[in-house]
C-alpha cells in the first residue's frame, strides 16, 4: 500500500443529498484546499491545510461497511488522490467524485460529478468523463455558463443555499422547455443532516 498522504478536511458517514445519487448512503472524504474559493461555497472549511493523513488512515475510517465513498473538497484532485483511489477499489468500494471539473479528472471513479463554476475554465477530461454536471444557480446570469449542447441525460441545477427565490427561477427555466435540466436541492440541508 502506498505511503502516499493526503490533506483531509473531514471524514464522515452520511447520505449523499444532491444530483442523481441522492439518497444513497455514502462515506465522504473532504480533502482539503480549493484552486477557486467561489464566495457562496458551502463547505469554505475545506479551504484551509486540514489534518494531514497516510492513505492506510484514510482507508482505516472507511471501513464501515458502506459500499460507496465520495470524495469531495474544496477541490479534491488539486492533490493526488490516486494513490487513495487505488486503495479504495483493492477494498471493494464504489467510488464517486465531485469536482469543479478545471483539473484532469482521474481514472477509476465510478461515478463523476463536475460542478462548473463562474471563472474556472473546464479540464478537456470533464467532458468525457463526468457522469453528470451540476450547475450551483445564484441568480439568473448563471444559465449562461450551462452548455446547450451535452451528451449527458440530465444537468442538475442547484439553488445556492436552497433559497426558495433560486428554487422558484429555476423551475421556471426548467419549465420553459429545459428538458434536460433537473431540479437538486440539496436534500441533506432540508433534512438538517451533515
């Protein structure tokens, strides 16, 4: 096994609230650090060093007996996470990956979440490789960075916040004949759960 150490922010069992996996149960590894910092970002915690962890560590916390692992950040593939992909597959783990998509997305994840954001130019491998995209809508400039032309079944549009005024906007614009785009709250927020 690798000696390969990674900068985490978090590790903790949950539900996975948003885009097409929501419900599943999930183990997410928040890595730490973010090549964007975006102002409404969540998660802002993940931005600074986090605790610094070998890769057996890691794998030691998610040995739980839940099938799927999400690694998230902050940005999570401005580290190296193949040493800790590799990990998680030799255990038997489904593994998904939600990124900003401006980095090259790596190989052996399951499931790709790319969620673009406003001033971070797309990585070549984010349209191939995601699984889905998932716009985060803030007001109504934010439709134009969705792409008209994709390949993938669905585009999930996710209020900030879950603030009912960008709840509303978006179902307009899903009703004005978007019939590729999807609705995602972010259930894990509404049910008051990590």
């Amino acid at each position: 096994m690798s000696n390969a150490t990674l900068q985490v922010a978090e590790i903790f069992q949950s539900i996975q609230g948003e885009g097409s996996n929501v419900g599943i149960p999930m183990t997410f590894i928040r890595l730490a650090g973010c090549n964007l910092r975006c102002p409404y970002c969540d998660t802002k915690n993940s931005w600074a060093d986090g605790k610094e962890m070998t890769i057996m560590e890691i794998l030691d916390q998610v040995s739980n007996g839940i099938e799927w692992v999400c690694i998230t950040g902050g940005e999570p593939t401005i580290q190296n996470i193949d040493p800790l992909i590799d990990g998680l597959r030799l255990i038997d783990h489904q593994i998904a990956l939600e990124t900003n998509g401006t980095l090259p997305i790596p190989k052996g994840v399951a499931h790709v979440t790319v969620s673009p954001k406003a001033g971070g130019d797309l990585h070549p491998s984010a349209y191939y490789m995601a699984d889905e995209f998932k716009f985060v809508i803030e007001d109504i400039a934010d439709f134009d960075r969705i792409p008209k032309d994709t390949h993938y079944s669905y585009v999930y549009l996710q209020p900030v916040d879950n603030r009912p005024d960008v709840i509303e906007l978006c179902v307009k614009k899903i009703l004005e004949g978007n019939n590729s785009w999807r609705l995602s709250i972010q259930m894990h927020k509404l049910i008051k759960i990590k």
